[in-house]
C-alpha cells in the first residue's frame, strides 16, 4: 500500500520518516534587515551623555538606560570608573541635583 503526500504550501517541506509517518520541515527564519548605522549599547548611551559640557543627572542617564537610581551609581563607579578609567566628576548645583560628566581621556594614560 503507498501513501500520498498531500500537496503544501510552498513554503513548506514534506518528508516521510523511517516509519512512514510524514512530517514538515519548519520555515527558515526571515533575516531581518539591518539598520544603518551602528547598534547603540547603554554603555554608548552613558558615555554620550557624560560627555556633554552640562553632563547628566541621574534621572537623565535612568531614561536613557531604563535603570534604576542604584544601578546607575554602580555603573558610573564600576564600569566607567574603574573598567573604563575614566575619571568621573560629581557636582550638586544650587536646586540640589547632582549632576555627573567625564573627561574623555582615561586616568591611566596619566600615570
């Protein structure tokens, strides 16, 4: 006795098992088109706006990165201070927010 196939989409490919059962083979994944230019990392992000001559809040860098307070914090002494050597300046204007930038040239160049 011999089985038909029945006809498939296109897309779709039918095949038989050992046991004759029969089974479709998955649709390739789609690329997915790539954007111009280049990813933006929170790393990115950050350092952008530390560098800028006003520099950030904490609120700022939270928005940008979606972080809370804390993990901000941790970030601009872990990473951007001691991975990156970038020396991080602090200053609290007179409304009371802190507000954070970054020289670009990295402390260990210095020494």
């Amino acid at each position: 006795m011999q089985t038909q196939l029945k006809t498939a989409p296109v897309s779709v490919k039918v095949t038989k098992t050992k046991n004759g059962d029969t089974k479709r083979a998955r649709k390739p994944k789609q690329a997915k088109p790539k954007k111009a230019g280049l990813k933006q990392t929170k790393t990115a992000k950050i350092l952008g706006l530390l560098r800028r001559p006003s520099g950030a809040s904490i609120d700022e860098l939270r928005k940008a990165t979606g972080w809370q307070a804390h993990s901000v914090r941790g970030f601009l002494s872990g990473t951007v201070k001691r991975k990156l050597g970038l020396k991080v300046i602090a200053e609290t204007n007179d409304k009371g927010i802190r507000r954070y930038w970054t020289e670009s040239t990295p402390d260990k160049a210095e020494a």
